[in-house]
C-alpha cells in the first residue's frame, strides 16, 4: 500500500510539473544569455567605441552574442532579437473567421487582412498564440510567448519583399477580447500592432505591443 501511495503521488507531481516545463525552458532560454552577458562584463574588458568620425551602420539583425539573424522567410518574416522570435508570417489572414486563422498560425504569425503590410501608409497587424501550456505550445505554435518580456525602446524588424522594416516599441497595453477597434484598418501611420492571448495560456484578456516605424531599408543580399 505504501508503495501505491508512493506512486499515486508521484503520477499527480508529474501531472503538475510536466505543464511548467515548456514554459521553464523558454523563460530559461531568455534569462541565462543575459546572465551570461552580464558576467561576461565583469571579466572582459570593453571594446573601446569607435571615432565619431566613424560612420555607424545601424544593423537590427544582431542577437544577443553579436551574430547576424537570418530571416526565416525574406518574403514575410517577423524577428525580435531580444526574445528570440524568427517566424514567418502568413499574409491577409481573417480575424474573424476561426478556421482560417487556426490553420495559418499553425505555420507561423497571422498578418490581419483588415490591416496593411509593410510597405504601405497604414498600422500593420500581426497575432499569434500565446501559452504556458506543453499541449499548447506544440499544437498551437506559441511564438509570442514570451512577447510579455519587451519594453519600451525594444526593436521589432519586419522583413517584407527583400526589404527590411525596423520598428521601436513605443508602449504594451492589455485590452478586453471584445475591444476588437485595433483591427480596424488605421491608414496614415506606418506603425504596428501585435497582439496575443493574456495572461498566457488563458483568452481572459489581450496584450497589445505598439511600436513605430524607424527604419526602412533593402534587406542585405547576403543574408
């Protein structure tokens, strides 16, 4: 009996535990490069800066250790450095048709169809999953995450035809699921919207990230 109760116990530990892994391995895959930074402070010296007179190229496609990011699809892609997301976007998705949306963020990021790309004079909308769930996160493809950890100033970088588009976040705001007034075409501003579920693993309420666009150029032909 002793040994039934020891295994009962055990199965409903794992029971509640094998949820949080996910979840712990993508927080821990966010934290510890930054651990890692700040020791890395500590025992190597600074790379003085360079001259101003030193032109800088402004280059958004760094991660964490300095090395260049590969978009995962230079027609549709979206990447924020500082948590890890490179996933490709499918296009002209509608919000409001369920089937439609659930089949394309199976693949990557949804583009709302109410919305504008990259390249026009009007707010872009992208939204994805966001979950602590392993059952979730592998069958609803959870990009966005760990979208709860940007902050004002963080970059976010649309690749759209071969160009690239960099914006700064500006402001994250937490919205009810029935204010649907964001995905309503907004033109004569070249901003954008993601959005997904909060608090993750629950569709209680909407985390909103605005950002500004400050950069456009050509994607890099070698990448």
């Amino acid at each position: 009996m002793k040994k039934l109760g020891l295994a009962i116990i055990s199965l409903a530990l794992g029971g509640i535990v094998r949820p949080l892994i996910p979840a712990t391995r993508l927080e821990a895959s966010y934290y510890l490069p930054k651990i890692q930074e700040k020791v890395m402070r500590v025992w190597v010296k600074p790379t003085p800066p360079l001259p101003a007179s030193v032109p800088q190229v402004f280059t958004p496609l760094l991660d964490d250790s300095g090395n260049e990011i590969v978009p995962s699809d230079k027609n549709f892609s979206i990447i924020v450095p500082k948590i890890g997301i490179n996933a490709s976007v499918i296009p002209a998705v509608d919000p409001t048709n369920p089937k439609e949306y659930d089949e394309a963020l199976q693949k990557g990021v949804a583009h709302a169809s109410t919305s504008f790309f990259p390249n026009e004079n009007g707010v872009v909308y992208l939204f994805s999953h966001s979950t602590n769930y392993e059952w979730f996160i592998k069958d609803l493809n959870a990009v966005f995450y760990l979208m709860k950890n940007l902050d004002e100033g963080d970059l976010v970088i649309l690749v759209y035809k071969g160009n690239r588009y960099t914006y700064s976040i500006t402001e994250k705001r937490i919205v009810a699921p029935t204010d649907v007034s964001y995905l309503t075409p907004m033109e004569g501003e070249r901003k954008l919207i993601l959005q997904t579920c909060w608090p993750p693993g629950s569709t209680a309420e909407r985390l909103l990230v605005l950002a500004d666009l400050i950069e456009e150029s050509r994607l890099d032909s070698s990448l």
